[in-house]
C-alpha cells in the first residue's frame, strides 16, 4: 500500500517535471516565436518604409517625366512655331528682294537710274523751250505724242521713284534750262506699303525745285489699284489721300488739275494692278494731252481738267 502510494507520488512528481520541461519549452518556443514574429514586423515595416520611398521615388520620377513631356510638348510646338517663323521671314526676305527690284529694276548690269537721267537731259536739251513730262515708270513707258501745240514732248519718267527720289534729281536734269510746260505725273510709288510718310512735304518740295524751271505746270493726280500681282505692294487707302492731297495742292497753288480717276478705272486698265495695259495708256495719255492742249495758251486761271466723255452711240 505504502509502495503504491511512493510509485503514484513519483509518477505525479515526474508528471510534474515533464511537465514543467515541456511547459518551458512551449514558452521558450512561444518567446522565440515572438521575437521572430517581432523581427517579422521590423523587416515589414523596413519593407513598408523601403516601398513608401520607392512609391516616393517613383512619384517623383512620374512628375519628372510628366514635366520632360511637357517640356518635349513645349520644345516641339517651340520648334514648329520656328519654322513657320522662319518660313515667313523667308517669304518677307523674297518681298522685299521682290520690292526691292521693283524700286530698283533689273536692267542687264547697266547703271539704270544714271542712263535714265542721260538721255532726259540729253532729250530736254534737243528741244528747244519743250513739254516735259516727269514721273514714274508709268510716265516713263508711255507712248507720249512727238508734239504738242507746236512744243517737242520730253518723257522725263523715271520707274521706281517717289516724290522725294524726284525732287533730289531735278537740278542736274534741268541745270541751265527752262521749259515750256511741265506735267508732273508722280506719287504712286509713295503709295506702296514700304514707303515712308510725308508725302505732301515732299511734293511741295518737288514743286519747289520746278517752279523755276517752268513757265507752267500742270498737277495730275494718280490711277486707281487694280487687282494684278503687284497690288499687294501697294495701299489702296493710301493711294486715294496721296491723290486727294495732289488735288489739294493744286487748289492753293492755283494749279490745273489733271483728275485720272474721274471715270471708274476697267478692271483689264493694268497688266500688274500698277502698271496700265493698252486701253489704259489710251485713257491715261488722253487726260495728259486734254489737259497740256487747255494749258497751251496758259490761261490766266487754274482748271480743274477732266477727260472728254466717251462718244455715245
């Protein structure tokens, strides 16, 4: 019985020890557990504060790029802009090579303007007390008549000049002469769009620079723009107060006034929208002669000169 009871208090003890054993190894197993479950979270929150960098990272890079593609945007559109730019300086360069031929033409290496200048004041010198006429390249490819109310006709136009390249020249052309008549049929070219201003100073001072030369002078105004290739040279509202301005000048100067756009000019009137055609020349020359027959006994008072009214059939 005795026996009995140590065996149950052994195996009771020992239940004991293995138990204790066994519980201390659960619990050094759970402490482990716990720390690697602790070493766990501190690799995922290393991991979580590592992936919050990356996504920080790749923000940045995302707006960086956005940025580069805005700017790549920009730099194209920078890029087009330019070429259109530089294509229509391009076209703007060809214009004014273009205007620049069309103040100064093109005359196979020969020095234009001074040749010109020869054969007016050679001209003007073989006639004795002659008509001179003086403009542009209007005046200068007309088919003026050989005279008129006795006086030799002189064609002083010289293409691609304004008022003022007039006034500059008229001393040489005129030195030591004096003229019967003189038309001044200029100021178109006043009216391109690459002209300056200060178109009734220097027709005044063109006027000035004549007045001693000419017993009479006679203002005509200027032809009317056409539609035609060279038209967009030129300033269609311009051209009216430059032809208006010749108009006024005429008034208090008490000189005639030849009215070149008193008839609507025909759209066939020019082969460029500047330069007339045949049935131009043919209206134009008739206000000249009309105007130059009126004035040849030099009538006392200024007149206002209109072209005939075409015959009605």
């Amino acid at each position: 019985m005795k026996l009995n009871l140590e065996i149950k208090v052994c195996a009771i003890a020992l239940a004991l020890v293995v138990s204790s054993t066994l519980f201390m190894s659960v619990s050094q197993r759970a402490e482990r557990f716990r720390t690697a479950l602790q070493d766990n979270a501190d690799q995922t929150a290393k991991l979580q504060n590592r992936l919050e960098r990356l996504e920080d990272a790749s923000s940045k890079t995302i707006t960086r790029l956005s940025l580069l593609e805005g700017a790549a945007t920009s730099l194209e559109a920078t890029t087009e802009r330019s070429r259109s730019d530089i294509s229509s300086v391009s076209r703007e360069i060809g214009k004014l090579i273009e205007q620049s031929q069309l103040l100064s033409p093109a005359d196979g290496g020969h020095r234009r303007l001074e040749v010109r200048e020869f054969i007016i004041r050679s001209q003007i010198r073989q006639a004795p007390s002659p008509i001179v006429i003086i403009g542009d390249s209007i005046t200068e490819a007309a088919l003026l008549p050989e005279s008129i109310c006795g006086h030799r006709i002189v064609n002083a136009g010289i293409g691609g000049l304004a008022a003022a390249n007039y006034a500059e020249l008229v001393s040489g052309l005129f030195d030591g002469v004096h003229v019967h008549l003189m038309v001044v049929a200029i100021g178109i070219n006043d009216a391109q769009k690459l002209a300056g201003g200060g178109f009734e100073t220097s027709y005044n001072l063109l006027l000035q620079t004549i007045e001693p030369k000419a017993d009479r002078i006679i203002l005509a105004g200027i032809t009317d723009i056409n539609q035609g290739a060279l038209a967009e040279y030129f300033d269609a509202q311009r051209s009216n107060v430059i032809n208006s301005t010749i108009e006024q000048i005429a008034k208090k100067r008490s000189l005639p006034f030849i009215n070149l756009r008193r008839q609507k000019q025909s759209a066939d009137a020019t082969i460029d929208g500047i330069h007339l055609s045949a049935s131009g020349y043919s209206a134009w020359l008739n206000s000249i002669t009309s105007a130059i027959q009126l004035n040849c006994p030099f009538a006392d008072s200024a007149a206002i000169v209109e072209p005939p009214k075409p015959h009605r059939r």
